[in-house]
C-alpha cells in the first residue's frame, strides 16, 4: 500500500500548489549516446551471467524512455538486490542461490529453457511482485533444489524402517525426489499467474461501487484524472492499488489515455478491462463519460448476480453428491466390511477385507472430500 501513501500525499501537494507542473517534458537526445549507454549495460549484463535474451525487453524499454525524454524511475533488479529486500524468507532464498550460483546456474537455465516462461515477466508484472524475472528464477531455482534435497532425505529416512537393500532404497528416494523438485518447479512458474488472476477476482468484486463513485464524481462535474485520483486513495482495495500505477504514470508523463491502456493490459479482470475500453474510448470520440460508468456498474453488478445464481443451482445437485460420498457411502461401507468379516455364511463373496476398508477411509474418502472442497473454492463466482 505504499503507492496508496505516496498518492495520498502528492494529492495533498497538488491541493496547495495546483499550478504546479508534471514531469515528463521531452527533451532531445544524441542516438549515438543512446546506442553507447545500451551497449554498454549489455556487457555489465553479460558480465552478471545474465542471457541476452532476458535483457533485452528492459533494454528495449531504456532505449524508449531516453529516446523519448521521460523522467521516469527505472531500477535494473539483479539477483544480488534480494539480499536487500524486506521479506527474511526471500534474503534467505537468495543467499542460497548466491552461495551455490555456480552448481545452481545450470538448473536455472534449464528452467529458463521451460516454455512457462515465455510469459512469466508478464504474469510478475501483471501480479504486482516486486521481482525481475532474474530474481523470480533464482527464487524458484532455491526453493526446487531446498525441496529435492528435503524430500530426498525424508524418502531415504522412511524407507529405512522397511529394511530395503540400501542400492534401491536410494535409487527410489533419488527418483521420487525428482518428480518432486519437478512438481516445485511447476508450481514456483504458477503462482505469479494465480496472483495476477486473483487480484482481478478482488477488482472485480470491487468494481460496481468503485464504478458508481467515478459516475457519481463526473456528474458533479470534477474531471477524470481527479476522479481517478479519488478511487485510487478510496478503500477499494487493489483496484485502488492498480489505480495508483496508473496515476504514478501519468505523474512520469505518460498520458492518461495510454497509462488507461497499460492498466487494461496488465489486470486480469474482464470486468475492468471493458470498462476501460469504454472510457479510452469515450476520450477518442467524446461522450457522456457519467452515463457509461452508471451503465457499466450495472452490467457488473448482474453479471455478479447470475453467476451467484448459477453457484447456488449447481450447489443444490452437489449437496446431494457430497452427502451421498460423507455419509452414506461410509456407512455402506461399514456395514459391509462388518457382514465380511463375521462367522456366517455369504452367498456372494465381497472383497473387502481390512486392508481394503483401511485404504478407503483414510487415503480413498479424504482425497475425495478435499477435491471437492477444492472443487466449490474454485467454482465459487468471484467476480
């Protein structure tokens, strides 16, 4: 929320002094020099171990800002910066891979090589981490090799107790480690995108009133910038957060129209993204900018509700599944097992002995109720 402060204040500052003048005036530069400053961070980045490829979108984003002339804060994050960051647990991770870098470099290039992170830069940016795609690897590579070495360890110890040959007892702890620093890695590359799809479940659900705010404020005749500012200091939650990017642009000089389109970019809520074309637009072309918000807030809000309505429809059918699976199967199940167990004679053989009933209430039943439980998180209408 330091965005939110540092808004909140620049606010108040505008408030005494509204002649006061934005940043980002353009200014000309040498090409030449341009070219001299790239080519030289190009080799400082090489010199860091780092690929080419990974630099070149942050350096193609240099080249424009200098070309351009904008004041804007830009900082180059390298792994060695996670060493400063607040967190403990991520200057823990980070003093691992920097004190294995040299064993741990082929791992992270091999992560590198994986076709999730073609698009992981977007999916940190569009999550808000705080991270460069170099830092974000090197936390994954940290957190996959701590998880092998655990894992292999904790495989190795438990197998001990069944007395198998030593030679196989490794081999299956070493293999099964495998699939579970695999399994880390995977999930390491998905969190930035579950992050990103989540802050846009949290704006969307913000969205209606936030909309309703921003009509009510253009009616009252304040203009769109200034309405922005009043939602992005508002208690709206992220949305006040990705509306403070946007205003922190706008301060850097981009303009209001193109810093709407990055906002509309990066946030994972449809919801949002359509009202911000409808706004860009109405800029373009002109329009009564107080109508389409009311109008978008109750396009929002019935989405919201049919997807309720659909939740619960489908909650009713599911309850009947869920107590079926609870209650009465284990019921079933008991009642069985204790006729197969008894003295009397059966005329038809039921195959469940105490093995069999063992696995089904404790590995079979369990795994079952946590995917629905899992099932109902997920479905649940979010926005």
């Amino acid at each position: 929320m330091g965005n939110l402060d540092t808004l909140k204040k620049k606010i108040g500052e505008e408030k005494k002094d509204p002649g006061k003048k934005k940043a980002g005036e353009t200014e000309s530069v040498d090409m030449d020099q341009v070219e001299k400053i790239v080519s030289k961070m190009k080799q400082k980045y090489a010199k860091s171990g780092l690929e080419f490829e990974e630099v070149k979108g942050k350096l193609g984003e240099i080249r424009n800002i200098i070309t351009e002339g904008r004041q804007k804060e830009l900082e180059v994050q390298t792994i060695e910066d996670l060493l400063d960051f607040k967190q403990p647990m991520i200057r823990r991770l980070g003093k691992v891979y920097l004190a294995f870098k040299n064993p741990l470099r082929p791992i992270m290039k091999m992560i590198m090589g994986l076709p999730q992170v073609k698009r992981l830069d977007y999916w940190i940016y569009s999550a808000n981490m705080k991270f460069s795609l170099q830092q974000y690897i090197a936390i994954t590579t940290s957190i996959s090799i701590i998880v092998f070495f655990l894992s292999f360890v904790a495989i190795w110890l438990f197998l001990l107790i069944f007395g198998i040959d030593l030679a196989l007892q490794t081999l299956v702890s070493f293999l099964t480690a495998i699939m579970i620093f695999a399994f880390a890695i995977i999930i390491c590359l998905l969190v930035p995108r579950s992050n990103a799809v989540a802050r846009g479940d949290a704006i969307s659900g913000e969205l209606p009133f936030a909309l309703r705010h921003m009509a009510t404020e253009l009616k009252s005749g304040i203009g769109l910038y200034r309405t922005i500012q009043a939602v992005a200091v508002a208690d709206y939650g992220i949305l006040s957060e990705e509306f403070a990017r946007t205003i922190n642009e706008v301060e850097e000089g981009t303009e209001t129209k193109e810093a709407l389109s990055h906002l509309a970019a990066r946030t994972q809520s449809k919801a949002l993204r359509n009202a911000l074309m409808h706004i860009i637009r109405a800029m373009k072309t002109g329009g009564n900018l107080s109508d389409i918000m009311n109008q978008i807030a109750r396009e929002v809000s019935f989405d919201l509700q049919q997807k309720i309505r659909d939740f619960a429809e489908r909650m009713n059918f599911f309850g009947v599944i869920f107590i079926f699976i609870a209650i009465v199967a284990p019921v079933m199940v008991s009642v069985l097992g204790s006729i197969k167990n008894s003295p009397l004679p059966l005329p038809i053989n039921i195959p469940l002995d105490i093995l069999t009933m063992s696995i089904i209430y404790l590995v079979a039943m369990p795994l079952i109720l946590v995917y629905m439980v899992v099932y109902i998180k997920m479905t649940q209408p979010k926005a």
